[in-house]
C-alpha cells in the first residue's frame, strides 16, 4: 500500500492561496492511493469557464472528471486551483477536454481516465466534447475504446442547461 500524507503539498491547508490568472498546470498536484483495488473516482465542476480563443467571450460548463487511480489521485483544491486557471484562457472546448486529460494522465498515470465538458448554448448551440484514455496494454485500453466507441448512443434529454 502507498502511504497517503499531505508531506510536499503546497495548496491544502495553505490559507494563502494564490488563484492563476492562466493556464497553469504546475498547480496539480497528487496524493498516494492506498487502495490496490480498482474503484472509480470522479469530480463534478459545474462552475468551469474559459474563454472562446477567437472572440473573448466566456465559455461556461460542467466538467466531469471520473478516473481509476493507480498510484497516486488528484489532490482536490489543487485540481480546483487548476480549473480555475482556465478562466482567462482563450481555448476551444474540444481542447479544453483534451488539455485537462493529457494533465491528469501526466500527473497520475491512471489506469483509467474520462473527460466530458458540458458547455452551456452559445449561439444556439451547444458542445459537449468527451474523451477518455485506458492505460495500454492492460484491461483498461479495451474500456476506453469500448466507453468511446459507445458514448452518447442515449442522449439526455436538452433542457438547455
């Protein structure tokens, strides 16, 4: 078992907290995953925003992180530092999802990993970028391409958010 301690963590518990006014990966940080066993971990951010790259109008969405740990899991308020960080970031949604994925899977080298931004109408429309990652070589890689290959074949119902 990895022992699981707040030992070289620099936001939690940090009543100084200084928020990013950009993008700013280096603000994630990881705690040890006790557990051998395989169980999902996932996070809800309904308040996420970041800015349209081309006309700098904000962006609003929910951001469903949900992951099988490995080694190490995401600390909270760190992850909450780096969300935020997006909010005078000029960046696609599609890219916004990716960016976040590619972070995590640097940081915590998951098993398993999905990304979905739920992004409130702009113009009438509304985007929903999905991605997902299993770790190759291992079980995990199959459900990957299995949960992609099959997102969203029921969609929910609109309600305009």
């Amino acid at each position: 078992m990895t022992d699981r301690t707040s030992e070289g963590l620099k936001n939690l518990g940090n009543q100084n907290t200084k928020y990013p006014q950009d993008y700013a990966p280096e603000v994630l940080e990881a705690v040890g995953n006790v557990h051998e066993n395989d169980y999902f971990v996932k996070f809800n951010a309904p308040e996420f925003t970041s800015l349209c790259p081309i006309t700098g109008q904000p962006d609003f969405a929910t951001i469903y992180i949900s992951y099988v740990p490995n080694k190490k899991l995401v600390e909270s308020k760190s992850l909450k530092l780096y969300l935020f960080s997006f909010r005078n970031h000029g960046a696609f949604h599609e890219d916004c999802v990716n960016t976040i994925m590619k972070d995590l899977i640097h940081l915590l080298e998951p098993r398993y990993i999905e990304v979905w931004g739920k992004f409130t109408p702009r113009g009438g429309i509304s985007i929903d970028p999905f991605t997902n990652y299993g770790k190759k070589d291992t079980p995990w890689e199959n459900v990957a391409f299995e949960r992609l290959s099959h997102h969203d074949l029921y969609p929910e119902k609109i309600d305009n958010r």
